[in-house]
C-alpha cells in the first residue's frame, strides 16, 4: 500500500493541481490505481497556506494518521470495518 497526503490542491492560490481535492491518497504499490481517499475535513474552505494533512503513516490496525502542520495536530483516521 501506498499512502499520500495533498495538503496543496485546490487550496485557492493559483492552478496547482486544479479541480483535484486536498486529502489523503491511499493505493496499491503494484498497479498505481487510488483505492481509497480521505477528503481533508476542510476541503471545501479556500485557504491559502498549508492546510491538510502533509504527513501521514499507518498502524498495524489500519488506522491511519495525518500530520497537520498548520493548525499543529495528529489527526487520527479509525478503519471502519
């Protein structure tokens, strides 16, 4: 599994990467295809700076963590089974 946080997407200060969502990326290694995406909880707010996550790891429980450096926080994600 791949895991990708974009904390810079449609965050309102130009054309990176428009019309795509700030958010968590989760993937396979294999074939490169997203299979799961956690949508920042403030995506739709336009803010410029750094927002989201642009840290994120995983626990052996599919739990999974994103750093957020701009309000300073780990923001816990529990796998739903």
């Amino acid at each position: 599994m791949l895991y990708s946080a974009d904390s810079e997407s449609s965050t309102g200060g130009g054309i990176p990467n428009a019309g795509w969502v700030r958010g968590i990326r989760i993937g396979s290694v294999v074939d490169g295809l997203v299979t799961s995406f956690i949508p920042d909880p403030d995506w739709h707010v336009t803010v410029r700076g750094t927002t989201g996550a642009e840290g994120v790891a995983a626990d052996a429980f599919g739990n999974i963590y994103g750093a957020e450096v701009g309000p300073r926080m780990l923001r816990k994600y529990v796998r739903v089974r």
